[in-house]
C-alpha cells in the first residue's frame, strides 16, 4: 500500500491515543526503526529519518532492533508463542519472575504477570483490597495518593490520577472517591518540607481505618507533569503506612529498570513496598507486558481469605513470547554499566538544555537520570513544538507545559546533543 492510501485508512478507521475521531493531524508513517531511529515512509520536514528522544513511551531503553532482543523472540517463536497460564506454567514465565523477585527491593516474593500497566495497577489495588476483606477489615476500601499523579487509563487506576489536572476529571462522580494529598514539594535534592510532611502523615492517621493502601509514584511524577520530588517522602510514607496499618504501593511503571538513575526509583529512599507494579520497560519496548509484585505478608492474607485466590486472569498473563523477551531485556540491561550509561545521559541531558534557562517563558530546567524536562508558564504549543523538534531531526511529543525527553539508554552522546538541541527548538517554537 502507498503511504497515502495507509493514512488515508487511517484517518478513516483508526482511533489513535489521546486523540479524537476522525484525527484533526496526520500521523508521521513509520516504516521500520533500528538503533535510536525511526525511518519513515516519506520525508517529514526535510527528514526520511527521526531520532527518538522518547523511548517510544519510555519502554525502548535498548533501541530498537537489537541483536540478543530478537534473538530472543526467534528462539521463543520456534517453541510457542503463547499459551494459557491458568492450570499451566512454562519456563520464561517462571524464569523472568525469578528475574524480578531478584532485582526488586527485597521482600517483595510473589509476582503477577499482567498485560500493561494499567492491568499492573489494577492488580495492584485488587490485591490490596482483597487482602483487607480477607482479614475481615471490611471498612478499609480506599486508597490515598497525592495530587499530580498518573496510574492509567482503566478504572481503579483512573480514581488515583489527578482528580482535577488531570485527564480524567471527566470521570469526577463515577469513579471511587478517594481520599488526595496536596502534590509533594518539587525538588528531587530539596529538603523537605516539615510542614507538607506532618500533612502526610495527619492524612494517612485520620484516614486509617478506610485506607486499604497508599499509592504512589515514586521520585518522578510521570504524565502528570513530569515533577520530580524528594526521595524522602517515600521513607514518611513507609513509616506511617507501618504505623497506621495501611499498605504502601509503588507504581515503577515508568521509573523502574534504570530510568531515574537507582534500579527502580525506591532505591533512591531504600524503600520496601508492600506491592510494586513495573512495565514499559520490562521488555524494552518489543511486546506489551507488566508485573504486579507483592510481599509475602499481602499474598498469605489473601490465601486465608473467604477467596482464596486472588481473583484475576488475564487470558494472555505471562505470554511466553514478551516473557522471554523481557527476561533476555533484564539481562540486557544488567550485564552491561547500566548506570553508568543513564549517569551519561544524564550529563548530557544537563549540558545540553541549559540554554533554555534562559528563554523567556520557560518556568524550570530539570534533568534527573535520563529524563530531561523543560517546564513553561502556558501550555505548550503542541504543533509548534512538534515541527520544530522534526526539524531539528527528533521525534518529541511534548504534553501539557512540558517539553521533555526520555532518550534510549544507547543514544549516542551526538545525537543527546541533537535532542537537546530539539527540545530547545521546541520550547521557542511554543513560546515565540
């Protein structure tokens, strides 16, 4: 098909993300992507090539295409592709929970294996919930989280996202109404705030007896503003959910396997959930996949409950196929300075976007791991902003006041600069 006639198609019957029917813009057409690049069907803005600064939604930290990834995916297709895991089991499935039980934070010993992040949310709450009723503390049905944050689109997870910034306040009256704290203090280094923190812990003690648990994002606030915060709160968090009987829930979706600059961002407090949910980058952008982890404590209380079983089965949990590949993306991952490679990033993150501390109408300038972030006073013009990273050779897709970027670990320090240089172009494209 000529790439006219597929965006044609397109326009007609596909609903993409985030975005209304029939679309208002048109699509870039990607034809195949290998290394940091996206090769598309025509030239774009004088470019038939894109560096991608956004990890195709943070989950490619490898690239793409890459050798020991399909590898891995040829192999696990000449044994099985898929099949069900209720009543069977199969060694990637058992191999990568392994995996995963090994680099979470210690404790945490039981692992569900989901279809995204969302589900892995989901999960996360059901668990919480269920074990709560298992003890006979049927009262303890809500969960608290602070303003700002971001947990999915589905409907648990919908009732934890910013209730008001958010893009799911259209739901306002329908979802579960649970109990918000103000947005943590900005500032990963700062010290934090005495007052923001006895609010924290006076919510979670006057909450207690409904609270099933305490969910949060740890360190970064992802789509709901890319805000970073100090690693300290975690270790509050911890202490009163302990104190007042409540569960603490870590939602790694985007922070987990490297990306802030720890393993997963609770390293940053060395910090224990009682469950963990991880995605995105579980299997280096190739398959969708998630995981729900929980410690023993949560998976015993459900097992002695009146169902004792924890009522969820997704009919492709553990997919053989996105297991092995996110088992040999692990291993990727830690067989090589992984650190090393996000300190990298994060150097040349810095360097390169801080001449936009200068531009008129830029609010902040922050680079954590590899996440770099240029904050404005308004919101960004999104298809100024677009052009102008295309321009420069870059796919960005700026949200909200932010330009931000979340490269592949394997960008190349040039083409770092290339996207620094992007995201700059970006926020005068959208403040000019």
């Amino acid at each position: 098909m000529t790439p006219s006639a597929l965006l044609d198609l397109d326009r007609r019957h596909v609903w993409h993300p985030y975005a209304p029917m029939p679309g208002l813009d048109e699509p870039l057409l990607v034809e195949s992507a290998a290394g940091v690049r996206l090769t598309l069907a025509q030239p774009v803005r004088g470019h038939r090539e894109l560096i991608d600064g956004m990890s195709s939604w943070w989950a490619a930290i490898h690239g793409y295409r890459h050798p020991v990834l399909d590898r891995a995916a040829a192999d696990q297709l000449g044994r099985m592709s898929h099949v069900m895991f209720g009543g069977l089991t199969h060694e990637p499935g058992v191999r990568l929970a392994k995996r995963l039980v090994d680099m979470t934070p210690e404790g945490l010993e039981h692992v569900f294996l989901a279809d995204s992040g969302s589900v892995s949310v989901e999960v996360a709450v059901k668990m919480c919930l269920q074990y709560w009723r298992s003890r006979g503390r049927h009262r303890k049905t809500r969960l608290l989280t602070w303003r700002g944050g971001y947990h999915g689109d589905t409907w648990h997870p919908m009732s934890v996202c910013d209730p008001e910034g958010g893009m799911h306040h259209l739901w306002s009256g329908t979802l579960p109404g649970q109990v918000f704290a103000p947005a943590p203090p900005s500032g990963f280094d700062a010290e934090p705030d005495a007052a923001y923190v006895s609010e924290l812990r006076g919510l979670v003690r006057r909450h207690a007896e409904e609270l099933a648990a305490v969910i949060v994002e740890p360190v970064v606030q992802g789509a709901g503003g890319m805000r970073f915060h100090s690693p300290a709160y975690l270790r509050v968090l911890r202490e009163a959910c302990d104190e007042h009987d409540v569960l603490l829930v870590l939602d790694e979706i985007a922070t987990g396997f490297g990306r802030t600059g720890t393993l997963f961002a609770a390293g940053h407090a060395d910090v224990t959930p009682d469950v963990l949910c991880v995605g995105k980058a579980l299997t280096g952008g190739y398959l969708t996949m998630a995981a729900t982890l929980c410690s023993t404590r949560v998976a015993e209380g459900i097992s002695r409950g009146e169902l004792p079983v924890l009522a969820h089965g997704p009919t492709f949990m553990a997919n053989p196929l996105a297991a092995a590949v996110a088992d040999a993306s692990i291993g990727l991952l830690l067989e090589q300075d992984w650190a090393g490679e996000v300190r990298r990033l994060e150097r040349g993150l810095s360097e390169g976007l801080e001449p936009a501390r200068t531009v008129p109408g830029v609010r902040d300038v922050r680079v954590l791991g590899a996440i770099g972030v240029v904050q404005l006073d308004r919101p960004v013009d999104l298809v100024a902003a677009s052009q102008a990273a295309i321009r420069e050779g870059v796919w960005l897709r700026p949200f909200r006041d932010t330009v931000y970027t979340m490269p592949p670990y394997v960008t190349p320090d040039e083409d770092v600069a290339r996207v620094s240089a992007a995201v700059c172009a970006a926020v005068a494209a959208s403040v000019g």
